[in-house]
C-alpha cells in the first residue's frame, strides 16, 4: 500500500527477514529503555515468535520510498 512516497508495508511474523527482525528489536529496546526501564524480551524471542505464530504475528512497517531502511 502506498500513500504519496510512504509506503506501508505489512508483513505476517513467518514472512519477517532478520534485518527486519533487527530493526524491530532496535526499535523495541529504544523505546523501552526511554519509557519504561529495562526491556525484558531479547533479540531471539522475536524470529522465535514469527516462526511459531506465523500468520498470526503482523509486522508493519513504515518507511518513506527510495530511503533504502
């Protein structure tokens, strides 16, 4: 889906690559460590979690086309 030059991306946990899972993670721990203390789930919890509920975990991503990230 794509709205001007932001495109919107939805992905399912088992479609999920680990650069994306990475960025998730980064993202997670940031916010945690800025909001609420200590983050408590590490980096291996979430391809773990895409895997086992696959179509069940959603992923979107929002990102400004031609950015590369």
């Amino acid at each position: 889906m794509l709205a001007g030059d932001v495109g919107v991306h939805v992905l399912h946990g088992d479609e999920v690559t680990a650069e994306q899972w990475d960025m998730f993670f980064q993202m997670y721990e940031t916010t945690s460590l800025q909001k609420w203390g200590r983050p408590y789930l590490n980096r291996a919890f979430f391809p773990m979690l895409g895997q086992r509920l696959g179509p069940k975990v959603v992923l979107i991503l929002v990102r400004r086309e031609g950015s590369g990230r």
